[in-house]
C-alpha cells in the first residue's frame, strides 16, 4: 500500500467523524428504538443495526490505525 498524502489523510479524518457520528446515532437512537419497538425509525430490524454497528466498528478501526501510521 502507498503511503497517505496530506490530502487522503484530511479525507480519511473527515469519513472517520462521519462515521462516528453515524456509530453514536444508530447507538443512541435507532438501537433503542428498535429494542423497544422491535424496529427503527427506518424501519430495520434490531439484528441490522447491531450488524451495521459492528461493521462501522470496524471500519473506524480500520481507519484509525490508517491515520496513526500517517507519517509526516
């Protein structure tokens, strides 16, 4: 794999907000809301949210350790 430029790396932190602000809704709210109601707001099932918060796990422990072998 290549090295990250400056640009990949501004990039990557950026995704890496995103999905962790994605991570805390679908924990806070949709997880909840489909343990209660059996279904989020969108309308998926409690085992699809817990595997897309897995798979986001995932992916920002992938991208975390992307950015902390960064090298400036």
């Amino acid at each position: 794999m290549t090295a990250m430029n400056e640009l990949q790396y501004e990039n990557n932190l950026e995704l890496l907000g995103q999905l962790r602000d994605r991570l805390q809704r679908l924990e806070d709210n949709d997880y909840m809301t489909a343990y209660y109601k059996g279904y989020s707001t969108s309308g998926a099932t409690l085992e699809e949210i817990k595997e897309e918060i897995q798979l986001l796990q995932e992916q920002i422990r992938e991208l975390e350790e992307q950015l902390d072998d960064f090298e400036w």
